[in-house]
C-alpha cells in the first residue's frame, strides 16, 4: 500500500515536471519514474522498472473504472 501511493506520488511529480518538455519518450519516462521512487522508497525492496509500469498499469487503470462514478457524484 505504501509502495502504491508513493508511486502515485512519483507519478504527479514527474507528469507535472514543467521542466521537461512534453515529447521524452516512453523509455526517458519510465527512467524518471524509477529515479524518482527509488530516491523516496523506504522499503529496501528494489522495484524494476518494469514492475513499476506494470503496478501503474493497474493503479491506472483502476482509476479510470472510478472516474465516470465520481464525476457523477459530483455534479
């Protein structure tokens, strides 16, 4: 659980870092994904950054099942 909001963390940090353009590619993201929450991660567990991409996945795509619902509440 820690993991997972931390990586939601990381991912408001780096997707809202003004001082990278736009166009990085996929790789150069997912680097910056790492970078970040390797440096805040309390664990001592080592996460790849393809286990990172594949939790977001589901993190994601999680929120996207709630989004229509809280849109609705919020009306």
């Amino acid at each position: 659980m820690d993991e997972d909001v931390l990586l939601c963390n990381t991912w408001l940090q780096v997707s809202r870092d003004v001082t990278v353009e736009g166009d990085q590619s996929r790789h150069a993201y997912w680097i910056r994904m790492k970078e970040h929450f390797d440096l805040y991660n309390k664990s001592g567990i080592d996460r790849s950054e393809r286990s990172l991409r594949s939790e977001w996945s589901t993190i994601n795509r999680d929120c996207q099942k709630w989004l229509p619902h809280l849109r609705r509440l919020t009306r």
